[in-house]
C-alpha cells in the first residue's frame, strides 16, 4: 500500500497530482486510473484522514440526491407550472453514479455495498394550501418521466401518517398537508464509499497519498508543468512536486488553490461561505420510530440547500436521526479552515462581483444572520414544525460542513450567486478546479466525467476508452430522462449490485 510517510521519489513527478482527498478527487483518480492504468497520481490532503470534510458522512446528509424529494430543484414558473428540468438533470446523474459504483463493487474494487447505501424512502411533506397546490402540481410534472416512476402522492392525513407515524404524531388534527414518497430513495455515507474507493487506488501501482501535506502554491513553469509547492504539516518543510495534469478538489480550499493558478478562466469568481449546524438524535427509541427521508420548503430568504429536512442515516452500520441543517455563516471555507478564509480570497478581479452579490442578496445575509443567532428553544420549534413531540434532551448539536457557494462575474449584473456546482479548467486542459458544494457528492461521477470531457476530449474519445467508460457507465452517452426502458433495465441491473430496492 502506497502511503505518506517520506516522500517517494518516484513520484516527485507524476502524471497527475489530485489536492484534497474527498470523494472529488476519489472518483476523479479511479476513472483516471481505469483509463490509463499506467498512470502514477499523487493524491495530496492536508489533514491527517482521508474525507474529513465535507465528504465526512456526518458533515453531509447523506442523501443520494435524486430530486425524488428536494422542493428546490422544481422551482415554480411565474405562470404557476413547475420546472422539472434541473429534477431530471439530477435524477440521470444520480442514476450514472449508482453505476459507477456497482461497477466498482462487481470488480471487488470496493468493500459490499450496505456499508455505504441504503435504502431510505424519499419524502416531500408540505403544509397549506399554497404549498399542497405545489405539490401535487410537482408530482404531476414529475411521474410524466420514467426516472420518478413509483412516486406516489397524498393529501390523506391517514396515509400520511402511515407513512411517516411520528410526523404526524401530536399534529393539530384538520391541518391541510400533503407528501409525496419515493420508496427508492438512498442514503448514502459518502465518507466510507471516498476511504474504500482511496484505499483501492492506494492499492495501484503509481498511486500514493499524502496525508498531512498541504498544497501552499501551484505555478505554471516556462517548459508548461505545473509546480506545486507542498508543506509537510508535521515537519513544516516545503517539497515541490511537478505534473502535467492538477485537479483541485479540495472543496471549500479549491477557490484559494484556483487564484493561485493565475489561469485566466479564474478571473472574476469569488466564494461566499454557508456553515450548517444538525440536531442528532440521541434516543435509540424516536430513532428507531422514523425510517425516511423527509423534505420541507425552504424559509422565505433561505439558500435553496438549506430546506429544512427529517433525515433517517445510516452511518457505519448503524440508525442515526438527524435533523437541519440550520444554516449560519462563518468566514471559515472548511470545517478546520481559517478564519482569514474569506478575506483573504477577496481580490481586485472578484471584488466587485463579490459586492455586488453582497448588495444583492441583503434577504439572504439577514436570513443567515437570523440563523446563527438562534435560541436552542427557536431551533426546537423549527423541529417540532416536522415532530411535534420532539423534546430538547433527545437532541444534541453538531457542525455540519462547510458550503463555499460560487460567486461569478456577470457582464450584466456585476455579480451572481450560484447554488450548484461549476467545473473551471485552464483551456489547454491542464488544470482542472471543482467549485461549489451542490447536489454535490451524489452527483461526483457526472462532474469528474465532464472534467475528463473538458481536459483529455481527445484521449477519451479513442474508441477503447469509449469502451472502457461504457464498462463502467453502461448508459454512457445516452438519456435516461428520454428511454424508460434503459431506466427500468439499468435500476434494475445497479439496485440488484448494491443490494438496494428495486422499482415496482
Ligand atoms: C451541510 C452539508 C450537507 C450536504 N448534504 C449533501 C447530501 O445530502 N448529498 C450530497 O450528495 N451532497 C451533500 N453535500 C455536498 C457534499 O458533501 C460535497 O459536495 C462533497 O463532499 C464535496 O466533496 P469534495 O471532494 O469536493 O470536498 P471535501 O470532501 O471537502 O474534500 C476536500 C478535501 O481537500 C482538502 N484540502 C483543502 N485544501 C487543501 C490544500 N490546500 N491542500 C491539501 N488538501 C486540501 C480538505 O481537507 C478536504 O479533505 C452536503 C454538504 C454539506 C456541507
């Protein structure tokens, strides 16, 4: 097993230098290596563990996110009719990294399946009219595509409450609600599917991690490699690595890591910073009374990412209960950054666009503000909106991740603030930087296949590596969202691998 202790020789100049050791950089490196088996990649993380961010299953929540039951990837038309293209944007993707994993699975490249998925139904829950309005319309957009096939809908409180007992238990009788379920929803823990797919690639030959080394400088030299100055964090000796090929996934470090680049594609973004809190559970007996994943609206001024949700995890073998995030802000762009963070990522080509979403996005910043100031009685009525017996003592407090939304110049309104995530590279592919935080991990195979499109279009397109990608995503290249049959066919194939429901 290849692994940090002095640096390797060998490798001072690999093919390929991945920063950051989350589930990114992960699935970058096994596509990379399943493509060109020759490869020698050197994977660099600056803390002592492998997927301590946000890739961590307690820092994230762990929902494969397939748009069954998340309200804001079908925002409404001002003509009152729902947008479902983002829903099945997402849904396909999802589909594209169950695949990918079942291959990795069938190949014993990774450990069984139940370690790291599960099935969890999927559940939107709304309250008055405007909202049950919503809803149905949603579902009705929805079930017109074979990817949300299964889903059913209700404004029954009896079925409600059958599926989902506790929510409804202690609710004023009368009160107008309605839910949609999705019984093939999954709960994924991201952190152990990143450690099993880092350990297989320690395996390879070529590959070895660095834990404790993190990436202070990255320079274009004359003869075109990229020089990455490294600091041993134990020793706290520099070393330079060369390489012809960087990714930075280093998630909320990637924007820093980008304008040091200096590529000009950099130009102009900025990161604005979302902390989150979660309330865990902490009563094996209302844990084990919950088995769902339930979804809410969004506040009115929330992020879109911060609709509050009821989530059931399974984290290493064992129920969990979370609920939240309750989001906050914090000039910090990882969970063990600085303060400095923000401040320091504020230059003369992002500053305006920065204010100018600053200025912009005054709803939001109150919001947040109002958010970080809350009472422990202020979050516990925000939790009895989706458990009305829920009481204080059961819950406990954490810190979720860390969430650096993308800011970007924009020719017309000085600056936006984008909730997805944005692939930026250098134009002669060598230099790859994955920004933004959302549907994130879920959809990690889609977003390191467009960078594969983006930095290598030649080398993929050669008619093994075709092969090879259609090996390990047998509906490469085509659509789910337009072939129910192939959808049918292809849950069916992934769900029989990774142990999980199959669609009725
Ligand atoms: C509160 C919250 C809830 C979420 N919920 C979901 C969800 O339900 N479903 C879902 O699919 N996604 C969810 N996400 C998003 C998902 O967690 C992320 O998209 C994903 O984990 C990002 O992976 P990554 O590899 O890019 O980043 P990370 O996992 O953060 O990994 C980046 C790594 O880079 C390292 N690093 C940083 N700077 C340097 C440096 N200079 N040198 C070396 N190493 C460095 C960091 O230490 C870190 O280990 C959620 C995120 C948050 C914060």
């Amino acid at each position: 097993m290849n692994m940090d202790t002095n640096y390797n020789e060998t490798y001072l100049q690999p093919d390929v230098i991945l920063i950051g050791a989350g589930i990114m950089s992960a699935t970058l490196g096994v596509l990379l290596k399943e493509l060109e088996p020759g490869l020698s990649i050197a994977i660099f993380e600056r803390l002592d563990a492998v997927a301590a961010e946000s890739s961590d299953a307690w820092n994230n929540a762990g929902t494969g996110h397939s748009a069954f039951c998340e309200l804001n990837y079908t925002p409404q038309n001002k003509d009152g009719s729902v947008d479902i293209s983002k829903a099945l944007k997402i849904a396909a993707a999802f589909e594209v990294s169950k695949q990918c994993w079942a291959y990795l699975v069938q190949q014993k490249y990774i450990s069984s399946a139940p370690s790291y998925i599960s099935n969890i139904p999927h559940l939107s829950f709304v309250w008055g009219n405007e909202n049950v309005a919503f809803l149905k319309k949603r579902f009705e957009a929805l079930t017109s595509n074979a990817l949300f096939k299964g889903m059913r809908y209700s404004e029954n409180n009896e079925q409600i409450k059958e599926w989902m007992p506790l929510v409804m238990e202690g609710r004023e009788p009368g009160q107008r609600l309605a839910a949609t379920k999705m019984d093939i929803g999954t709960d994924v823990n991201f952190g152990a599917l990143t450690k099993s797919m880092i350990l297989h690639l320690q395996k390879q030959d070529g590959v070895t991690l660095y834990l404790g080394n993190e990436i202070q400088d990255i320079f274009k030299t004359k003869e075109g490699q990229w020089q990455v100055t490294i600091k041993n964090m134990a020793s706290d000796k520099n070393r330079k690595f060369h390489s012809k090929f960087v990714f930075i996934g280093a998630g909320g470090g990637t924007l820093s890591l980008l304008e040091k680049s200096d590529i000009p594609e950099a130009a102009g973004y900025g990161g604005f910073p979302i902390s989150g809190q979660w309330l865990i559970c902490n009563n094996e007996t209302v844990i084990a009374r919950h088995h769902a994943k339930v979804y809410g609206k969004a506040a009115v001024g929330a992020p879109p990412m911060s609709v509050p949700h009821l989530d059931t995890r399974m984290i290493d073998g064992k129920k969990a209960l979370l609920f939240g995030p309750y989001a906050g802000f914090s000039t910090r762009f990882l969970k063990h950054g600085s303060l400095m963070d923000l401040p320091k990522s504020i230059k003369l080509d992002n500053i305006m666009p920065i204010l100018s979403v600053g200025l912009k996005n005054i709803p939001l910043t109150r919001y947040l503000i109002q958010q970080v100031s809350q009472s422990a009685d202020e979050r516990l009525d925000s939790l009895k909106e989706y458990l009305p017996t829920a009481q204080m003592p059961d819950w406990e407090l954490a810190i979720a991740g860390q969430r650096v939304q993308v800011i970007k110049k924009d020719e017309e309104e000085g600056g936006i603030l984008e909730f997805g995530t944005e692939v930026v590279c250098a134009a002669d592919g060598s230099l790859a930087a994955l920004l933004g935080a959302s549907p994130g991990a879920s959809t990690a195979v889609s977003i390191m296949l467009n960078v594969l499109e983006k930095c290598f279009p030649d080398k993929i397109k050669t008619p093994k590596r075709q092969n090879k990608l259609k090996e390990i995503i047998p509906t490469y290249g085509k659509s789910l969202a337009s072939d129910p049959v192939l959808c049918k066919a292809i849950r069916k194939q992934t769900s029989e691998i990774l142990g999980l429901e199959k669609e009725s």
